[in-house]
C-alpha cells in the first residue's frame, strides 16, 4: 500500500511542480513580455510607423546589416524571446532568415550579456569553468563566443535567406517574394472566418 502512496504523490506532485512553474510565468516573464511589447508599440507609435519603417528599411537594406546589427540591438536590448518583434520591419521575405540569426545568436551573447538569455547562462558557465580549468579566461571565450556568433549568424541568415526565397518561389508564394503580401488583410480575413 505504501508503494501505491509513493506513486500517487509523486504523481500529483508532477502537477505541483507544473503548477509552480506557470504560477512564476505568471508573475515573472508573462508581465515582462507585456510591458515590453507594450513599451515597443508605443515608442513606434510615438515616433511614428512610417518613420520607423523607414529607418529601418535603410537600416536593414544591406544583408550583413540585416543579419548581424539588428539581431544583435534586438538580442541585447530585448532579450529573449522579445528579441524576435523586431522582425516586424522586415520584408516578409527576410523575416526567416532574421529569426534564424536572431535566434542562433542568444547562446553566444550569454557570455557577455547574461541578461539576454539567462536560461542559457548554465551552460556557458559550465563551458567556461572547464576552460578556466585548462588555464584559459573566462572573458576571453566570452569574446570569442561573441564574435564567432556574429560570424555563425550573418552565414545562416544569408543561406536561410536563400532557401527561403527558393521555397517561396518553388511553392508560387509571389505575393511575398515582390511584397505584395498584406498581412493586416490576412489578419482580418482569419477574424472574419473565426
């Protein structure tokens, strides 16, 4: 019977466990990720849409820019998950290939911006005690991690980019390739349809 009793628990202490971590997105990174979103839209409302598309239009018309610079302003102030909104100025054509290099960048970084991917930061702290171990220093591969990363992500972005543009193609998906495609038209439609 005890065994029985020993399952049980652990059993309904699984849920418990769950519980507790939904509890703390609740008060933790949920908030963050609203206020967060909340202060963008209005910095971009404040400055206004077109000027902000503007920018960064420029900003990201040149593809090293594009898969370098704004992944890593967007990684650096925005952390992760946030990171990703700013694809929201891209072409639907780069938004892809942004996440690709955005997303492949949050471990690098971790070394010197803990703050950017702090769920990371075990594993970089474990790498680096072994280092340090081997006589390196910790801030040299903090470096070295952080500037490979700028290499790994302006590749992918440019090879993802290219399968994307390929596969838009192949599948007949023009409206994105020539930035016909309107996404706030999509968005109705999906809430008409619902």
């Amino acid at each position: 019977m005890q065994v029985l009793t020993d399952i049980a628990t652990g059993f309904i202490g699984l849920f418990n466990a769950g519980g507790k971590v939904f509890l703390s997105y609740m008060t933790g990174i949920i908030p963050l990720l609203i206020a967060l979103i909340t202060a963008i839209n209005a910095l971009v409302k404040f400055i206004g849409e077109g000027r902000v598309n503007n920018a960064m239009s420029k900003l990201t018309k040149f593809a090293i820019l594009r898969y370098t610079l704004l992944p890593i302003l967007a990684v650096f102030f925005f952390t992760n998950p946030m990171c990703y909104t700013a694809g929201r100025f891209l072409p639907e054509k780069y938004k892809p290939a942004y996440y690709d290099s955005c997303v492949s960048f949050l471990h690098p970084v971790t070394g010197l911006f803990p703050h950017a991917n702090s769920a990371e930061l075990f594993v970089f702290l474990g790498i680096a005690n072994g280092f340090v171990k081997a006589g390196g220093q910790q801030a040299k591969l903090a470096l070295l991690y952080a500037l490979t990363g700028i290499v790994v992500i302006f590749i992918r972005g440019l090879v993802t980019e290219r399968l994307s543009l390929y596969f838009f193609k192949r599948n007949g998906n023009t409206s994105i390739l020539d930035g016909s495609l309107d996404i706030n038209s999509l968005k109705k439609n999906d809430a008409q349809e619902a």
